[in-house]
C-alpha cells in the first residue's frame, strides 16, 4: 500500500526509520502554512517559551535561524 503526504522541506531534517522517498515541489503556487497555538491562560514552562520564540523567529524561507540585526 503506498501512501503520499506533503510535508515542509524542515521535516526532511527529522531522524526516521521509515522508508521514505522525498520527491521535491518547486512551484510558486505549492504553499503550506505551519501554525503554532497555545491557549492565551496556559502556563508556558520555560522550554516552551524558548520553543515558541525559536520557532516564531525562525527564516523559513532559507530553513536556518534569523540572522540578528
């Protein structure tokens, strides 16, 4: 049985036993949003909080962290 899913290119990154083959889409008009919630009273531990602020700061355009100005 064969399965196919899209995944963003940073999931490639992820370390899996799966075999998996990764056929690349370069389209302009191939997008996909990826959205991080939390509920506004949730406690954030502090690993969280560094999690949601890498994340948000992140370029995912060239997939490497946010170059400091």
């Amino acid at each position: 049985m064969w399965r196919v899913g899209l995944a963003p290119a940073f999931a490639r990154r992820s370390v899996t036993q799966a075999p998996i083959a990764w056929i690349p889409v370069d389209s302009p008009d191939c997008r996909r949003t990826v959205t991080l919630y939390w509920g506004a009273d949730s406690y954030l531990s502090t690993t969280v909080q560094l999690m949601r602020t890498t994340i948000a700061n992140w370029d995912w355009t060239t997939g490497e962290p946010q170059a400091n100005h």
